[in-house]
C-alpha cells in the first residue's frame, strides 16, 4: 500500500514516514502543499496523509483539490488546530479522518489501516447505485441527491451523513456510532460537530420541505424517518 505524507515539520514527517515504513507500506513525503497535491494528483496512492498548515498551498485546497480528482482517496488531516469549527473545515474539504496533534503514533497507525481496510473492501464490493427514502434519491454513482426531484447540494461529509442514515432509515442512531461509521473515529465529547452536521443536512433536506424527516431522539441520537 502507497501512502503520501504532506507534512512540512521534518520531526513530524520523519516520525510518520518511519513508522509506516516499519508498518510495511511503501511511503512518500512532501514537505509542501504544492509538491504534495502534485504527488497526489499523478495517482498511484492509497490513502494520504497531510497537515493542514503548509507553505506554499493550504492544506485545505490540497485536500479539495484531491478528492475533486480522487473522490475514493482517503485523506488523514493532521493539524495543532482541534477545535469544532476547524474539524468543520476539514471534514468539508473532504477529509476522511481528523487527528489533532500532538496524536499518538499507534493511534495514527491504527486509523491507516482501518481506511485501507475500508476503502479495499468498497472496491471489491459493487455497491447499489441508488438509496431511496421518501421522497429523497441519492444516486451513488453521480453522487447527485434530489428530494421531491429538487437537486441538494451537499459537501462530502454531508453527503455522508446523509447516506449512512439512508442505509438505516427508521433506526435511532446514536452520535457514536455515526462517529465511528461516517467519521471512522471516537466521539469527542468535547465537540458538537456531529450535532453541527445533523443541522446543516435540516437546513437542505427538511427546512424548505413540509414533511420533516431528520429527528433528534434527546440524549441519544438522531432518526430518520416520516
């Protein structure tokens, strides 16, 4: 497995690099935004690794830039900024996974691989093209939703959200497991960016629609259902 590090503090690029190297996979490192995305955008990588401050090109347009042209590759940002709304901005970059530093190296490790795994497994497995629900249509492969056939645009993360509820309609799903299925990570109590997300996805698919179908099921989580 090729994984791309885009990282300008050496120490931390070193650490990374090392360890995943020990690990087993086969790692590349750039030291700037620029030189990183156009690593990325040649191909080849399977899963990429970058900070979000960065000279030459912000870490947040390398990473739009990639999933714009690699929608399937998941990216890991690694940031000192670990706020709600930093973790916001990430996320609707398209970032996969968030990790604040300082992080544990193990921890780190464990996430790779827990992407690859899922990306390797969604590559082997043709999925359905299309989720219904109501009067909402997700179409998979153009990843277009229209709801009472109006277009929603949707950021990547909302997107996800969205189809996860999808695949389980009428069941109360709890922020941590909607953290661990959509966000591939533990929920922080320390944060409400799930909560956050729940309500940008009311604002597009319920508030210009009578029918409400996202509900809160207090100290639990949220449903989808009519």
């Amino acid at each position: 497995m090729k994984i791309l590090i885009i990282e300008d503090n050496e120490k931390v690029a070193r650490l990374i690099d090392e360890g995943l190297s020990k690990a087993g996979y086969d790692t590349t490192v750039a030291y700037d935004g620029a030189r990183g995305e156009q690593l990325a955008l040649k191909g080849g990588f399977d899963l990429i690794i970058t900070d979000i401050i960065l000279p030459k090109k912000d870490g947040l347009e390398v990473c739009k830039n990639i999933k714009a042209a690699q929608p399937f590759t998941p990216v890991i940002m690694l940031t000192a900024l670990g706020t709600t709304d930093e973790k916001i901005e990430g996320f609707d970059a398209g970032a996969d996974d968030y990790m604040a530093k300082p992080f544990e190296f193990r921890e780190l490790k464990a996430r790779v691989k827990a992407h690859l795994k899922k990306n390797k497994h969604s590559n082997q497995n043709e999925p359905a093209s299309e989720l219904r629900y109501a009067d909402i249509i997700m179409n998979l492969n153009t990843r277009e939703v229209f709801r009472q056939e109006k277009p929603i645009e949707l950021t990547p993360k909302e997107f996800n959200l969205l189809k996860f509820m999808l695949e389980n309609p009428e069941r109360v799903l709890p922020r941590d497991l909607i953290a661990q299925k959509v966000w591939d990570t533990h929920f922080d109590t320390g944060t409400n960016f799930i909560d956050v997300y729940i309500n940008y996805l009311r604002k597009k698919i319920d508030k210009q629609f009578g029918e409400k179908l996202i509900h809160t099921k207090t100290g639990i989580g949220f449903i989808l259902k009519k």
